[in-house]
C-alpha cells in the first residue's frame, strides 16, 4: 500500500500494488477505488483530494449519455450525406475512456 506522500503519483503507478482481488475488493469497499479487474482506477473522491481530477476525468470518459449527444449531433451535422462507423469513432475518441480499445468502446453497454 502506499504511503500519504505518493498520493501524488500518476494513477497506474498508484494501482500497481494491487496484490490480490481480496486486497481490490477491500478498496472498492471504501470507495478508493472503482472499476473490474483488471482496469480499476483510482475512484472521484481520491482524485479530488490527490488533484488528480483531469487524469481521472481522462480514464474514465465521459457519461454515456453525453456521448450519446454528441453521436446524435454529430449525425444531423452529417445531413443526408451520412456518415459511417469509423468517422463518429474518429469524432468521439476523445471523450470514450482511455483504458479501453477502439473495439471495447463503440460496443460498451451500461
């Protein structure tokens, strides 16, 4: 576990002793840490007392229903000429949480 002084440290390095699921399950309980094995994060409340708010804002992404807003503007913007799958993904990379790949991301359900 680590100590007080390296809270500070990018949010992988702070993950990275996570020694067993009994020991993640234990963060989760106290609201530390948030996510499924293996792609924990740090959880909102960490990142805000450690200032770590935009790498957390980063990994995590935006709400599902925000990238929905934008799919849906960025289709009217698209008019009759239509767009396809890879322009929208191309459009909202940005936004979908970094731990996940190109494939995991359009097809995440909630």
């Amino acid at each position: 576990m680590r100590t007080p002084q390296q809270w500070n440290t990018p949010l992988k390095s702070l993950l990275k002793d996570l020694q067993s699921e009994e020991t993640a399950k234990e963060l989760l309980d106290k609201g530390l840490i948030e996510g499924e094995s293996p792609n924990y994060q740090i959880s909102l409340g960490v990142a805000k007392i450690t200032h770590q708010l935009p790498e957390y804002t980063r990994v995590s992404g935006l709400e599902r229903s925000k990238l929905k807003q934008m799919t849906m503007q960025f289709i009217q913007n698209a008019g009759e000429d239509g767009t396809m799958r890879d322009g929208i993904y191309e459009y909202l990379k940005v936004a979908m949480p970094s731990n996940k790949t190109k494939e995991q991301n359009p097809t995440k359900k909630n």
